[in-house]
C-alpha cells in the first residue's frame, strides 16, 4: 500500500566513502537508485553539506512529506546491527548546537549534525526516519563486512517499507532528540 499518490518521500543516504561499513548510504545508494518506485520518491545522497541541504528544502516549492535516511551511528552495538529510529525534534544546548554548525562547515559528515541544523532551520516534515546499521569499528575499506552485507536485503525492504507504507502500518521506532544527541 502506498502513502498516497500525492506524497513526496525522500530516502536519502549519510556517510563517508570508503570507510567499509560506514559507507552503507553511498554503498547501497545505487541500489536504491536502480529499484523501481512510484512517482513522488526521490532516491539521494545527503553528504553534500546541512546547510546546502537546508536552502535546498526551503527554496521546494512541494516539501517532502515524509524522510527516510539511511546511515551508520556508531556505538557499541553488535555490527550489522539495525536500529530504527524516529526523530521528535529538539535542539541541543547552544553551545552543542555551534559544535555542530563548526563540524558541519568543515566538512564532518554527520546525521546527528544534519537532523540538530535541519531542526533549527524547521526544515524537517512530521514523519523523519533513519535507518541506523551498527557500524563496528572505523576502518578505511571499499566492501561492507560481511556481518553487514548479509544483512543488505533486510535493509532495502525496511526503507522500501519505510518510504511507502502509511504511518499506521510502520514497524515501532526509539525516539531520537536533537538534546540528546551531545557532541562527542
């Protein structure tokens, strides 16, 4: 079941490049390119800067509905690791918030940092996703681990699923907040 036919719904992917497990957005954005979606999806790379994306959304005449964003956080979870996450706004203390801004202007790709700028600037639909695979360890490399390229199917259904189904028949998120989200 489709949102409706009058919805627009961006998937957009966060990472670095070349840093294995941590490129799953640019890793699997060609695939995500290449599947077949109804019209009103758009398929896009996000790492081109919070500000930069912040002009893009307010200069659209027709705003997104609904976000989905794919990435990897890193924490201690298992790698491989799918977390779903369902951001309820919020902003940091101001001095958390100009850390971010600094990260953001040289070049730090976060979406920690992007949701926290995005929320200052209001630029964020009610329905913002991210789909979160735990990284593991930072290491330069063009391939995912296996632990996570085992899991690549799962992935494109959920934002599949994510991008296309009404609220109602989405899967149980954890909250994210833009003042629990500290600088590390």
């Amino acid at each position: 079941m489709y949102l409706n036919d009058y919805c627009r719904v961006l998937i957009g992917t966060v990472g670095y490049h070349n840093l294995r497990n941590f490129s799953i957005g640019p890793k699997l954005l060609p695939m995500l390119q290449s599947m077949d979606w109804p019209p009103g999806i758009e398929v896009e790379e996000m790492n081109w800067g919070p500000i930069a994306i912040v002009q893009r959304f307010e200069a659209m005449p027709d705003p997104f509905a609904r976000v989905v964003f794919l990435t990897a956080r890193p924490d201690s979870r298992r790698v491989g690791e799918i977390t779903l996450w369902r951001w309820r706004g919020g902003l940091p203390d101001d001095e958390n918030l100009q850390a971010r801004i600094g990260d953001a202007v040289t070049g730090v790709i976060s979406i920690d940092n992007l949701l926290i700028i995005g929320e200052y600037f209001k630029i964020w639909p009610p329905e913002v996703f991210v789909v979160d695979v735990a990284p593991g360890e930072e290491e330069a490399g063009e391939v995912l681990t296996p632990e996570v390229e085992r899991r690549v199917p799962e992935i494109l259904a959920t934002l599949r699923r994510l991008a296309l189904e009404p609220r109602e028949r989405l899967p149980d998120f954890i909250a994210m907040r833009g003042e629990s989200l500290a600088v590390k």
